[in-house]
C-alpha cells in the first residue's frame, strides 16, 4: 500500500477544494439562514452486577455530560462536541469536523467533512439499538471517529458512496485520578484504538503466550464505504478500511485492514440490523515480534488484564485479538404510546459473536436485552447486558478480548442510563 501516493492525492483534492470555495460562494442562495445552536445532554447510570459482590453494588453513576455546537457560517458548517465522563476522570473531543456542500457549484450531492468525524465503515451511525453498542464498538469498528477527511456522495439514486482518509486518531483528552494501572497514553478518548502498552504473541517453542512492549499508533487509512436501498426500507452495504499500524520505537508501519457488509431493514414496527466483519490488526511489537494481541484503549481505561501466563482454565490476558470476525445481529420493535410524556417504547436484542483467527484464544459473546422509554428530550434504556469474555462485564476489567478464558460463565450487569438532552 502506496501511503505517501494516498496522501499526495487527498492533499490534492483538499487544496483545490479549499481555492475554489470563495467562488462557490457567490453562487450560495444570500438569504441562507447563518447561526448557531448550542445543546448538550446529562446521563446517568444505575448499575447492578452479578460478578463484582462489594458493598457498592448497586452504585449510581454520573456517566456523562456533553457540550454540543453545529451551525453555519459563510457556506461553512460547523459540527463540534465535547464530552466529560465524571465516572472514568477523562473527558475528550466526540467529533469536532467543519463541512461544505459541493451541490450546484463543483459536483451536485457531495459533501465534505474535514476534522475529527465519523470513520465510514459499517452500519452508521450505530450497529446497534441499546446503550451498551455492539460488540464492533469495543474492537474500533462501531462508532469510530479519527482526524482526518471525509466525503459523502449521494448523486445517484438510492446509493450513497463514501470515501475518507485519515491521517491518525482523534486527540487524546487528559485522564485525572483513573486508576494507572488500566490507564495510560492513549485511552483518553471516545472511541477504541490501539494505543501504546504491550503486546502479546506466541513464543518459539509454541506453547506460551509471551508480552513484549508495542509502541503503536494508527496512521494513514484509507475507507471505502457504499450503501444501496433495495427498497424504501432496506439498505445493504459494504465497508473496507486499509491503515497503517505504526510502531514509533521501531519507525516502521504495518499494513492493516478490515472489511465488513451489512443489511438494515424496516417492516412494520421491526428494525433489523446485521453485518458481517472481518479484521486484521497487522502489528509487530518493539521486538520485531508479530503480535496476536495489541492494545486498545478508550474512556481514559486499556484492555490491560492482569497479566498474560497459562491458568489452570486456558490463557488469559487484557488486550484485544489482532485478527477476528464479528457476527452481528441487532432486532428492536417499537410501539408508539401516549402515557403522558412517554411516546415510544422499543424493545431490543443485540449480540455479537467475536471468532478469534488464533484458535487457542477463546471466543467472545455480547449479548444485550432491553428496553428504551423515549420522553419528550429523555431518553432512558434499561439493559440486562451479557458477556463471556467481554472486557466490562467481569471484575478483572480489560481481560476477554484477547486470549480470553476458556469455559467462562455469563457475567450479567443490569444498567439503567437516564440522559436528558437538549
């Protein structure tokens, strides 16, 4: 993969975008509406779990406020939002990309993004219906947001193609009074990456899984996203992202890549979400090791385990499988309602199943059941979450998605999250 070719040609389509805007805007309609509008949300957590027996459980949690500003001015829009997680002692940039619409003036129904937006791969905005995401999420693939430039093109009938290249991850944001031993460099943020800590991989001799320091970072990717309307109501897609997993202590950069296809479709009161995703987070280690775990990290906390040495039940560690498949499945029916300011009920099943290429590893379940109340600007989800070898539902936090644990038992967290937007 040609980067610096990748590069150069981005470079180029941004620079003659950026000339050519002063004219674009004298074709603009004057009498455009200019301004902005300031938002922000508050959520909170009610959490009950059945593997963490201390005298907090249950605990409430203040889980988050925000900070939100979108508008336009001169033809430029503006997309920014701000998150704070008292829980975790972190708080970071969500998104934060100014945008322009190309229509009428260079090519009709593209549009731009360019800063910190939304990576174009799989079903968008979320795979899935509850509070908790998907099992793509913890891995980097749901919800991702990085720095880099996006475009959206929606001139053809019923397809929309997009094409993004981002030069590296979304800014870090500071992380106060966490625990350091999960915390780190790298994990203040909203959405998973690989961040520097250590890797793991099989050693010579083929039976122990071995740590080895990884200075890594993402750089240059290149995605690939269309979808098409078979009908009204039902969408199919294909997704593929090329990148760069870049190695600092060693100056080299390991080609990685990911693909995924998805359906999401509408019949009465049912949506139903699904895809299929295949990764491979190519990376070597300081050593020159290729690794089968790199870390990961978001919400100022890595998949930082306990360690990763042989136990009487299989290996174990925190980190995340560099290569697997992702089966996913989401089905929500929503009944409208009118219990004063209550308007909707939507009740949902999602699950993932996370196949690890390393067949020693042991596999990883997430499986959510629950339900939305929406009222008014609040909306509320109930959500009995499930998990084997899911890196938050277990009181040794990071360890699952890696090596995971073989024969391990559900871990159930019931989880209230009331958040008020405005």
């Amino acid at each position: 993969m040609k980067f610096k070719n990748i590069i150069k040609f981005f470079t180029v389509v941004l620079m003659a975008a950026l000339f050519a805007a002063p004219n674009f805007a004298h074709a603009q309609d004057e009498e455009e509406d200019e301004g902005f509008t300031f938002g922000g949300a508050v959520r909170y957590n009610f959490i009950s779990t059945s593997y963490n027996n201390t005298m907090t459980n249950p605990e409430w949690t203040w889980d988050t406020w925000r900070l939100n500003v979108d508008g336009s001015m001169g033809d430029i829009d503006l997309s920014f939002e701000y998150r704070f997680y008292p829980t975790f002692g972190s708080h970071f940039i969500h998104h934060g990309f100014l945008g322009y619409d190309f229509s009428d003036d260079l090519i009709d129904d593209l549009y731009m993004e360019l800063g910190v937006t939304q990576v174009p791969f799989g079903i968008t905005t979320w795979a899935s219906h509850s509070w908790w995401f998907q099992g793509p999420y913890y891995v980097g693939l749901e919800d991702d947001y990085d720095m880099g430039l996006n475009f959206d093109y929606t001139g053809i009938e019923d397809l929309k193609l997009s094409l993004a290249y981002f030069r590296q991850q979304e800014p870090e944001g500071p992380i106060f009074g966490g625990d350091v031993t999960f915390g780190g460099s790298g994990s203040g943020r909203y959405s998973y990456d690989i961040v520097p800590g250590n890797g793991g991989y099989w050693d010579e001799s083929g039976d122990t899984l071995a740590t080895e320091s990884a200075s890594l970072s993402e750089l240059n990717q290149v995605n690939a996203r269309v979808a098409y309307n078979v009908t009204e109501s039902w969408e199919i897609g294909a997704s593929a992202q090329v990148g760069g997993i870049y190695n600092r202590e060693r100056d080299q950069i390991e080609t990685s890549t990911a693909f995924a296809g998805h359906v999401v479709g509408n019949f009465g009161n049912f949506n139903l979400k699904a895809e299929y995703i295949n990764y491979d987070y190519n990376a070597k280690g300081d050593a020159g090791h290729n690794l089968d775990i790199v870390q990961m990290g978001a919400y100022g906390y890595k998949y930082f385990g306990s360690g990763m040495n042989p136990s009487q039940d299989g290996y174990y560690s925190g980190g995340t499988a560099a290569e697997a498949s992702l089966y996913v499945v989401g089905l929500a029916y929503t009944i409208p309602v009118d219990w004063g300011p209550i308007s909707n009920l939507t009740f949902y099943e999602n699950y993932t199943y996370l196949d690890k290429a390393n067949e020693t590893f042991a596999d990883t379940q997430h499986n959510v059941l629950g339900f939305m109340v929406t009222a008014g600007k609040m909306y509320t989800y109930f959500d009995i979450a499930s998990g084997k070898n899911q890196p938050w539902l277990t009181d040794s936090f990071g360890e699952g998605l890696g090596a995971g644990t073989n024969n391990p038992r559900w871990n159930t967290r019931f989880n209230i999250n009331i958040g008020y937007y405005f």
